[in-house]
C-alpha cells in the first residue's frame, strides 16, 4: 500500500509541471467538444484512445491545464507508483481531496489517469467514481491495451470512447504559426500551399511536425513504425509468422489509398512461402486494431456484397507512407481527406458502379454525400474522375458534389449535378 503523503508528492509535483514546464500545447479543441463531463448526467468514463504518439498523453495535460484548481493528474509510469493495486487508487483520491478539500461536494472535479493499463481493475474504480460520486475520469494508455476492442467489460455501455489521431491539417498550421481563415484568401496562400505539401509528405505526429530537419523527420517516423509494428503487432497478438505479417505490412502500406484484396494477397504469395488463411485473415484483423490503417467498404444496402468487395485502405497518418518511398501525392491527398472525415465521425463508404466515386459519406442526421479526389484536374484525367461521381449522385438521389483537389477550384453542372472544385485547404474550413 502507498502512503498518502507520497501521493500528495505525487500531485503536488505532477500539478507544478504540467502549469510550469509545459507550454504550448496545440488545442485540440475538435476533440475536446466530444468529451462529456459527468457534470452533465452523462456517466460515463471517457476512454481516449488512438494510434501511439499521437498526443494523448498532452490532450491529458491540456484538459488539467483548462481545469487546474479541480483535476488531478497521476502517470501510472511514474516509477514511484511501480508497486500499485486497485485499492491504492482509493487513497489516492482521499489524498487528492486532502489538498483541496473545498472540492469534496464539487460536482466538477476531473481525474486524469495517464498510462492506466499498469492498474489491473482500474475499470471499477472509474465506472464507480463516475456514476456515485459524478467524477469525470479521463483514461488514456498504451495504445496495445487502451483500444476499443479492449474495453473492460465492466465498462461496456459506460465507456466514452474518443478516439485521437495525429494533427488534422488546421492544428498542424497553427504550430507553424499560420491562421487559414485569416490566409487563405490572402497572400499569404501559397505559404498554406507549401504547409499542405509538407503536411501530405510528412504528416501530422505532433514530435515529426514540430521539427525541420528532414533527417529527423525520416528518423522519427521509422522509430515510430517500427514501435507500433513490434509493440503493437508482433507482442500484442504472439505473432508467430513474421514472413507474413511483413509481407502483408508491405501490401498494404503500397496500397493506401487503393482497394486491397486478401485473396488476390493470398493467391500471391501461396507458392512463395508457407502460411494458412487464417492466419491470413487474423493478421490482416491485427493491423485494424492496431488502428495503423483503416479500411472503407463499398456503398451497398447488402451486407454480403459490402464483405465480398474488397476494402479501400487508408494509414493512420501519411508520414508512414514514407516507408514504403512512395512520391504519389494523388493517393496522400485522398489518404488526408479520408483522415478529416474520419474525425468528424461519419458514416464512410466508396462507390464503385459505372465509375469510382472515392468516398460516399453518411453524416449523423441521415444525409448522404459525394466526394471525389484528384490532385489536379486536367484533359487526360477529368472525364475518369467526374464519371463515377456523377454516376453515384444520379444512383443517390444527391444533386451536388464536391472534387477535393490541391490547388484548383471552380463550379459547374455535369449531367444536372452541380460539381464544387474546391482546394483541401478550403474544404477542411
């Protein structure tokens, strides 16, 4: 059992560095609208989960820093905290309310746990500080233990999943110090032009964004992958046929932004080296909960025919696409849109009749959309790219759309659809 007055340590010094040393952090305040404290009769423990190195741990610290006279903040790393059980945390929140006992009867009190996964139980304590005593608890983790398919079933139905991602494009301009409402229309858009090139080649994690050096870029991103590829692959899961699992991460980290089949991958490789279908098919489940790539089905009423197509890939963060030394900024546009929509939580979907259309999108009150994405529109290309989104939006009942591009943007009817050209950096205002 840990001694109170090592935990009232422990607070007191975790307080003074978050308030003192740490500056600048990027407000990730699309994320923050999701959380729902217990202050609002939503008891639930809010899980914040996502991809490593993705910035949980200071989402965590830019929470304490909005609400510093009512949050406690513990790092379940600290290695004063080595030796911790289920009921220690007990009397660390008895030390917590010893410091500021004016928040006894405080129904706005918040407690940030940061690498929560060292406490085995940790799940009770929350759901039941939660739901009695109307706590808001912030838990983040390891991302091979905090996922969404491994929730404590204690907390199935009480949990408050949000999920985090590397920088969106509008967060990553405002650690370069440029603000797209004020610049877009100005001169200063071809410096949001350069930002966006920068951004597709290097991506959004936080510790790759905020330094120059191409060398430190390349070297960070290769820790990163092979972090995530060994932690939260190879450990996790025991994976026992490294020949496969590499061979697939290389099939599918070329084929971002691009249907990928497991059969087509299967009937590859089948002479090449051995290795069964279910190991196939478990490992290709492995890197989707890893949440290092994504995949989007075919737009279909049939559940049958939304599994028999193959999926379209997408990574996590196109920095990782560096790995695989691809140039194709086409494919890394499209992987960034995909991104954004990711974030705002929607339904998404392609079509493929008459045409590709890259993403049909469901929004939370039902309505449906067509996006299409192309770096460039041009004579060799334009027809390829506004037939299949014409086609979707004729099959849909949609009567616009909207062509995601780098640089271009203009309007026109194609076949009584009202197509909008608009530049990324514009949609994503």
């Amino acid at each position: 059992m840990i001694s109170s007055e090592l935990l009232k340590d422990i607070i007191k010094s975790n307080e003074e560095f978050i308030l003192k040393d740490i500056s600048g952090i990027v407000p990730r305040s699309d994320i923050l609208k999701t959380i729902k404290p217990a202050s609002e009769n939503v008891h639930k423990v809010n899980i914040i989960h996502g991809v490593r190195r993705s910035g949980k741990t200071f989402l965590l610290y830019d929470i304490f820093q909005e609400n510093r006279e009512s949050s406690l903040y513990i790092d379940f790393e600290d290695e004063r905290l080595r030796d911790i059980e289920l009921d220690d945390l007990d009397i660390i929140k008895e030390s917590f309310f010893e410091l500021k006992p004016h928040l006894l009867d405080s129904k706005n009190v918040f407690f940030l746990f940061d690498e929560v996964q060292n406490v085995a139980g940790w799940e009770r304590f929350a759901r039941r500080i939660t739901e009695r005593e109307s706590i808001t608890v912030y838990a983040a983790g390891s991302s091979s233990v905090i996922t969404p398919q491994n929730i404590h079933a204690s907390l199935r139905g009480r949990a408050w999943g949000i999920e985090i991602f590397p920088f969106s494009f509008l967060e990553y301009l405002r650690i370069k110090g440029l603000d797209l409402k004020a610049s877009v229309y100005g001169k200063s858009k071809a410096l949001i032009k350069n930002a966006l090139s920068e951004y597709l080649t290097w991506g959004g994690f936080p510790e790759v964004s905020l330094v120059d050096s191409e060398f430190e870029k390349k070297k960070i991103l290769r820790e990163y992958l092979d972090a995530m590829y060994f932690k939260d692959l190879v450990e996790k899961y025991a994976i026992s046929n490294i020949h496969l699992l590499e061979r697939l991460k290389e099939s599918l980290f070329s084929s971002f932004s691009a249907k990928f089949s497991l059969a087509a991958f299967e009937k590859k490789y089948r002479g090449s080296f051995p290795f069964s279908k279910d190991y196939l098919y478990s490992y290709y489940n492995n890197f989707l909960e890893s949440m290092l790539i994504f995949e989007v089905r075919i737009f279909t009423s049939s559940a049958y025919r939304r599994k028999r197509n193959p999926p379209k890939v997408y990574l996590v963060d196109t920095g990782l696409a560096r790995k695989v030394g691809t140039v194709d900024y086409g494919r890394m546009l499209e992987n960034a849109v995909f991104l954004e929509l990711k974030r705002k939580g929607v339904e998404i979907y392609y079509a493929d009749q008459n045409g590709e259309c890259d993403f049909i999108v469901k929004d939370p009150d039902g309505e449906i959309h067509a996006f299409q994405v192309a770096w460039e529109l041009e004579e060799h290309n334009l027809e390829r790219e506004i037939k299949g989104v014409v086609h979707s939006c004729k099959r849909l009942h949609i009567t616009n759309a909207k062509v995601i591009t780098f640089a271009q943007e203009e309007s026109y009817t194609e076949n009584d659809i009202k197509i909008n050209t608009v530049p990324f950096w514009k949609w994503v205002l």
